[in-house]
C-alpha cells in the first residue's frame, strides 16, 4: 500500500511539473523605441602619408661622407641634407683656379704694355739715347757758336746736328717697338683663355657643389635609410622631405559604403600604437574608382588630417571613421533588434495580446549600437532582443524590458 502511495505521488509531481512547463512563457528581452540624436558613422581603416613629399636622389655615385640631419629632422628648403666625398675633385679644382690666376697674371703684363723684361729693355735703351742725344745738343750748341766766331766750320756742325738726327730716329724706333709689343688681338687671344680656364672651374665648382645634396622643399625628413660610408649609385634615393602637418590619410572605403561618403565630412583618426589619443580632420576628394585590396573592393578616400608635434608618420596604418550623416530627434531602435527574414524587420510585441507581430520597417542612419527606423514604428514601441526563444508570429511570451 505505502509503495502504490509513493507512485502516485511521484507521477503527481511529475504531472506538476510537466502542466508548468507547458503553461509557463517564454521570457524574451524587448527594447523601447528611443527619441535620440544618432551620429551615422562609417569605421575603417587607412594608411598615413604626407600631404606634400619630395624625394632627393643622388646625382652621381659616390659614397655618403657625412649626414648632416636625422629622420624626423625639420629642414628649410635648401638646407644641406649629406655630403658626397670627392677628393679627386677638389684637387681638379685647385688645379683649374692656379690656371686661371697665371693667365690673369699674363693678361694684366699685356694690359701694361707686355713682359717685364722686355719692356725694361727698351726703356733702357730709350735712357741711355736721351742722355746721348742731350750731349750731342749741348755739343751742336757749342759748334754753333764757334761757327759764329770763325772758331768751327759749318760742316763740323751739320755733322753733330746729323747725329741728333739719327738719336731721334733711334728714340722713335724704340718707342714703335713699345707700342708693337702688345697687339689687339693678343689681347683678344689672353682674354678668350681666361674665359675658357673659368669655365672650367665653374663646371668643377659645379660638380662640387652638387656634391651637397640639398633639400628641395621645406618639411620634415620622414625617411632616411642611408648611413655615413654607404655607397650609391646615380639616382638613388637618399630620403623623402614631406609636410607631415596637415597629413593625408589615405582611407579605405568598402564600394557598399562609399555612396555614403561626401566630402567636407568629419573624419576622426585613432592610432593603436598610442591608445586614447585621436587626430581629426575631414574628406577631401571621393575615390575616383575602385580597387582590390586583399579581399575586399575599396575606394580610397582621400582625407586631410591636422597633426600637430608630427606624432603620425608616414606609413602608419590607422583606424579611420566618417562622420557621415547626423540626425536630431531620431526614431531609433538597437541594431541586434534588427532581423533580416521576410524583408527588414523587427518582432514588435503586442502589448494587448502579450504576442509578438512581425513588423517590416525601413531603416536610414545609424552607428556602431543603434539604427534610425524611418518607417514601421512609433514611439514607445517594444522590439524584441536577439535570445533562445525562436519567435514566429503570434507566439506569446513573457516580456522583460530592457
């Protein structure tokens, strides 16, 4: 007897059990309609770059003598960025400038008349006739005076006024001598080598200075792989100067989203490798097409960003979000209420019956959390959350809000 008692008390409570769960509801978890502000934002990536670079190439091979900046350094343009080293050069030049100096030495004994030696010679010769020639008048003098006196005869005189002639003539060939020392176009002839003896050590000059390779633009020296003693060749790359203040980011739109993108946009830029800090900025030109990128099918949208202290370098990879469209006083729900089964919708629950109704709606803006509903929901209305419980049409539950 006390064992068939205990049967039928097990079965009752089995029964208890089973009539609960089969009356009990299914708990599902609703959220409100909200009035809100919403900020439609598109997340993605970008690679930094400068807003304006300049790469500097080496002119001709040699080896790198000095470096006179550091990556990361500010430079003016025109600043001196390394050295070549070209010794041979330098002893090319020295030698060029000894030639010009002697033959402007040589033009300036032209300029005077001739060579020293020679000119020193005449103007000997020229003396030492001047003083004869001064005797002789003194003695001419003399004899004319004697004639007077029946002292001398005539012919003596004219014979001493002879030999002042022939001073004379001598005097006047020594000076024709002087004159002929120095032609017009000896003079053409020294300056045209002295023309040709200072191109040269400008064109030597030249190659030097070349040797200094410059910067062509003023910026920050952003890449700088050479080290002092490294040999290049003509052409190579010895660094990039770029403006890293603003920068241009380069951000990367998946073609979906891109109808979403305009430019003047808001655009905020985070960097993983410094946390909790973030640049901002805006769009300044659409893709002009679309590419591959891996998997993916972008647009590159490019986007100009203020980056003061030049904390963002180039080639940075970034996390870049748009700000694309903002919206005050929106209907919104959160995005996991949103299903995608017989169109776009949501399970809304009728608060009369404690059923929920399947209601297709139609979306506009939206963020990482919430989607703006434009139509198919009123203010206060409750969406069901994503749970265990498969809901379908009529199903009534136990709501619990959220």
């Amino acid at each position: 007897m006390k064992k068939l008692l205990a049967l039928l008390a097990l079965v009752a409570v089995a029964g208890w059990f089973v009539y609960r769960d089969q009356t009990e509801l299914p708990k599902v978890p609703f959220a409100k309609t909200a009035r809100e502000r919403l900020a439609s934002t598109l997340s993605t990536n970008g690679r930094l770059e400068p807003l304006t670079y300049t790469e500097v190439r080496v002119p001709a091979p040699g080896l790198i003598q000095k470096l006179m900046v550091l990556q990361g350094s500010t430079v003016r343009a025109g600043q001196a960025l390394a050295e070549l080293a070209a010794p041979d050069q330098s002893e090319e030049l020295t030698a060029a400038q000894a030639r010009v100096a002697q033959m402007n030495a040589e033009l300036s004994a032209l300029e005077a008349g001739g060579r020293g030696s020679e000119i020193a010679e005449i103007e000997g010769a020229q003396a030492r006739l001047r003083g004869q020639r001064e005797a002789a008048q003194k003695n001419l003098d003399a004899l004319n005076r004697l004639v007077q006196a029946s002292a001398a005869t005539k012919f003596e005189a004219d014979q001493a006024a002879q030999g002042i002639r022939d001073i004379d003539n001598q005097l006047q060939s020594l000076a024709q001598k002087r004159f002929s020392l120095v032609a017009r176009t000896d003079l053409d002839a020294a300056r045209a080598r002295i023309r040709e003896a200072q191109a040269s050590v400008d064109l030597i000059a030249g190659r030097i200075s070349r040797n200094i390779l410059k910067s062509p633009t003023a910026g920050s020296v952003y890449n700088l792989p050479i080290r002092a003693g490294a040999f290049l060749n003509a052409g190579d790359i010895l660094g990039s100067v770029g403006q890293l203040d603003p920068v241009r980011v380069r951000v990367y739109v998946d073609e979906p989203e891109l109808g979403r993108v305009a430019t003047g946009q808001p655009v905020r830029i985070t960097w993983d490798a410094l946390p909790g800090r973030e640049w901002t900025g805006k769009v300044e030109q659409k893709p002009t097409q679309v590419i591959a990128l891996g998997s993916r099918q972008v647009g590159e949208v490019l986007c100009t960003i203020a980056n003061p202290g030049a904390e963002l370098v180039p080639g940075t990879n970034v996390n870049a979000f748009i700000l694309t469209q903002v919206v005050e006083n929106a209907l919104t729900i959160p995005r996991t209420a949103v299903r995608r089964e017989s169109g776009t919708g949501v399970y809304l629950l009728d608060k009369t019956t404690g059923t929920v109704q399947w209601r297709n709606i139609r979306t506009g803006a939206s963020d990482a959390l919430r989607v703006e509903v434009l139509s198919g929901l009123a203010d206060a209305d409750l969406v069901a959350q994503p749970s265990d419980v498969a809901l379908k049409p009529g199903l009534k539950i136990a709501p619990t809000i959220q």
